[in-house]
C-alpha cells in the first residue's frame, strides 16, 4: 500500500521516515520528492508498506504528528496506473 506524507520539513531524511514506520511493518520503500532542477525537497513523499493492515495503523496512529516540528498529514494513496489515468481521455 502507498501512503502520503505531507508537510514534510526539508531536514527530514528518507532514513528518518523508514525508522517512524517500520514498527508497524515491512516498508518496501521510501521517496521523499524533490525538486528537478534546485534538488530541494518539496515537502511531501510516499511511502510504501507491504501490508495494507499495517499500513492502515501507521497511518491511523502517525497521521496529524509531529516529524523535525512540523504536523505532517498521512493518508492512503490511490494505485499509480489509477491516478495517471483520471481525468484524461
């Protein structure tokens, strides 16, 4: 399962967000997005769980914490095929 993690602060390390989640599962992988030309983070990133019930209590128990001062929002993502889809044709 994909799950959202928004308000990220630009300190905040891939390494940091696998070390949040992995008590409640396997995370498979971990991509905190950045921008193309400046290299600086965006302030969001995914994370993905082998799981979905793990994933579900992640994001139950960390959704509206806080991570490095700020409230992060976690929440379930759509399947990528899905989303790039939606709205064209």
């Amino acid at each position: 399962m994909d799950i959202y993690i928004g308000n990220l602060s630009p300190e905040t390390s891939e390494d940091e967000l696998r070390k949040l989640f992995e008590p409640y599962g396997k995370v498979k992988s971990i991509n905190i997005m950045k921008d193309t030309f400046s290299g600086r983070p965006l302030g969001f990133g995914f994370v993905k769980m082998s799981k979905s019930k793990e994933a579900q209590e992640a994001i139950s128990i960390l959704n509206r914490t806080r991570i490095k001062k700020n409230v992060v929002m976690i929440s379930e993502t759509e399947d990528t095929p899905e989303r790039r889809t939606t709205g064209r044709g």
